[in-house]
C-alpha cells in the first residue's frame, strides 16, 4: 500500500506554481517577523550605552543563510545578527528560527504520525520529498533512525519525571494492544488524567502483561513512587478487573466509574443485530437521565424487559450497577467527560490504525516512544474540563447530590 501511494505521487513532481506563491509569501511573512523581532530586542536594550554614549546594543549583518524544512517546502532564512559593544555579554537568539533548527515543530510532529499510519523507515524520503515539495535533505532512513532514538530518550525521561507537586481530580484508564512482533501481543497501559484547573496530561504510558491487576499494580505503585501521593477522587475506566483490583488496593479512596461505550459495546454484542438498536436506546436512556433516581428507574426497566430472552446481555448491564452511576456524585459540568473512557480512545485511533495496516509495529521501546509522541502532540491541544472551576468543590469534599453542589439548606433538607 505505502509504495503504490509513493509511486503514484511521481506525477506530481513538476513545479506546483501555487505552492511556489505560497513558499514566497511565508519566507516575506518570515523575514519581516524576524526583522520585527530583533528590532524589539534592540529597543529593549536601547538605555544600554558605550562609554562615548553610543548604543551599545546595535545591528550587525546577519548570520549564514540556512533551509528550514516546513509543510510548504524548504523556506530560505537569514537571521540578523546583534553586536553587544558594551561587553556585557548580550546575545540575540530568535525565538522564530532558533539555532540549529532544521525543520519546523509541524513536521517533527509529522513524522511519528507518519510512522503509526504505517510508513516504514525505509520510505520516509521518498514519502516525504512529495509532501514537503523538495528532496527532504536531512530526513533520510538514517536520520529518521536517529530522530526515533531521540523520541525513546525523551520517553525515558518522561517515564522517570518527578510527581510530588501534582494532584489529579480525575484519571482516565484503559489498555490498549498492539502486535509488537508476530507472535507477540503487547498490551499499552494508559492512564491520562486531569488536574485541579481542569487540564488534561498523560499520566502515564508503559507496557503490561494483558491488563492484569499485578501490571496495573505496577503502574499505580510506580506513580505513587514518584511522588502522586493523593489518590484521585474519581477514576474512569472500562470492566477490567486488573485496573480496579488495582485501584482497590492502591487507591482506596478513589471512587470508580465504569465507561458507558465500552459497557454499552458489551451489552450490544451479546445481542442479535435486530435487537441493538431497541437496547442502545434503552441504555441511552439509563446514562442521560437528569437524576440518579431516574436512571436507577431506567436501568431497572431495561433489565425487566429483555432479560427473559436475552439473560446474557442483560447480566452483563447489571453486574456493574452502583459504579456505572457514580458520576451523579460529581458536578454536572463534567458528566460528559467522566461517563467515558473517549479522552484515551480518541487519541490511540491511530495507534490501532498503525497495527491494522501492519502485522509489525517494530520494537517494544519503539511503540511506546511513537504512542508518546503521538499524545505528546495531541496534549497540547486538549481542551480543559468543561464546569473545571467546580473542581476545587471535588478536591475539598463539597457533597453533589444529581451533578448540583448542595449548600448547608439543600443538606438539612436532604437530612
């Protein structure tokens, strides 16, 4: 598949006159930012002056011409250069087109997305030489090799960073497989998680035995090791036992929250097609009631009604009862966030896509560091919570009774 779509690119070889509008334009537009930028670093030195009274800080030609490899081809740069005539050791250094930088942040962020949707090593320059419009000097199977090992170091680190100073509200949880080699299966244990201001981050990423508790034990011990002292107020995840045997004994404060997609997938598929669409909205109708009281009324005629032809499904829906509803304990604003597992589904599509087009998905390390770069990317622009300002209320106790914080009258009312 990858080589025929290469092959069919060849066509598109002769110059593009559009893209060579639209490579023109971004050059001007970069060099008159760039230019905008050392003049604003030259006037924010402009009191500073030499013994004669002259402008110690001052223009001083511009540094080699260099290629900065971006979406819309190779672009040609000079950077100013900034003379510091008082010796005071003032040095410009552009934020735009920083030193060293060979390609732009959107095609670093390209490359391992380019990888999980199954280009191999071998073919990212040719691959590339159509989508950046040049060659792709610098982007060779070697260069890539090394880049891939950069990515590994980075995850490396990342899996030994300090977490004393965090406190996550809510954790997302689920496992993700996929065929590292062959005749091996390797299960990515996810947990992303948000904080007190709602934010979103990957907590964490490593690799496990199946989803056994004693691999989500690791998990859970390694973070507590590292300084996630607190235990989250509410976690998400779908019916595996391993992660909540292990949330039990590590997390024992932490409330539990099964994922309505994956138990509403469960249910459907213990049915005859026929009968999926009557039963999807059955369960609908249990998940998006406005109250608790209403949902256990839902949930309770869902089971009366199908159970006496379909016991299976229906056994499936009532073994978790009491903890798919525990999100009317938390702040309306964030039911749908918390009724699914979706902030990790959303983001590992592509990872399943890598392993559908391709039976090898390279070296354990290599799916790991690629799976962490992919969300890496994607973190930045995650949304926060929506209604995170009543995530203070979580973090204190406030008591929610149906999503609606209770004040001291709706208390002794309810007493």
């Amino acid at each position: 598949m990858v080589h025929s779509n290469v092959i069919n690119l060849n066509k598109l070889e002769q110059n593009d006159p559009l893209q060579e509008v639209l490579r023109d334009g971004a050059r001007k537009m970069l060099e008159v930012a760039i230019e905008a930028e050392v003049k604003a670093f030259i006037d924010q030195h402009s009191g500073l002056k030499t013994d004669e009274g002259k402008a110690a800080v001052v223009r001083n030609g511009y540094l080699p011409e260099r290629s900065i490899q971006t979406g819309l081809g190779d672009i040609e740069v000079k950077v100013p250069k900034v003379r510091d005539r008082s010796g005071s050791g003032i040095k410009f250094n552009s934020r735009l087109v920083p030193p060293y930088l060979k390609r732009s942040k959107n095609i670093e962020e390209f490359l391992p997305w380019l990888y999980l949707r199954g280009i191999s090593t071998g073919d990212f320059p040719e691959t590339l030489k159509h989508l950046l419009g040049s060659d792709a000097p610098g982007l060779s199977a070697a260069t890539i090799s090394r880049l891939k090992q950069d990515w590994e170091h980075h995850y490396r680190d990342w899996t030994r960073r300090d977490l004393s100073n965090k406190r996550y509200v809510y954790v997302w949880a689920d496992g993700i497989y996929s065929n590292v080699r062959m005749d091996d299966r390797l299960c990515l244990l996810v947990i992303i998680g948000s904080d007190e201001t709602g934010r979103k981050e990957l907590i964490a990423l490593v690799d496990g035995y199946r989803e056994s508790a004693a691999s989500w034990e690791e998990v859970l011990m390694d973070l507590r090791q590292r300084g996630l002292s607190t235990d989250p107020k509410l976690a998400i995840g779908d019916g595996a036992l391993g992660f909540w045997k292990a949330v039990a004994k590590l997390w024992p404060q932490t409330d539990q929250q099964r994922c309505w997609v994956h138990k509403t997938a469960n249910v459907l598929e213990k049915l005859p097609k026929a009968m999926q669409p009557k039963v999807k909205e059955a369960l609908h109708n249990i998940w998006q009631a406005e109250t608790r009281e209403a949902a256990y009324q839902a949930f309770d005629h869902c089971l009366e009604r199908f159970s006496p032809k379909y016991p299976k499904a229906m056994e499936c829906l009532a073994k978790d009862k009491a903890s798919m509803l525990a999100f009317y304990d938390y702040p309306a604003e964030n039911w749908q966030h918390i009724r699914t597992t979706n902030p990790i589904e959303s983001v590992f599509a592509t990872v399943r896509l890598r392993t559908t087009k391709t039976k090898n998905c390279g070296s354990r390390i290599t799916t790991l560091a690629m799976a962490f770069k992919l969300i890496e990317t994607a973190q930045r622009r995650w949304f926060r919570l929506r209604g995170y300002k009543h995530l203070a209320d979580v973090i204190t106790g406030v008591k929610f009774v149906d999503g609606i914080k209770q004040t001291g009258d709706q208390k002794q009312d309810a007493a």
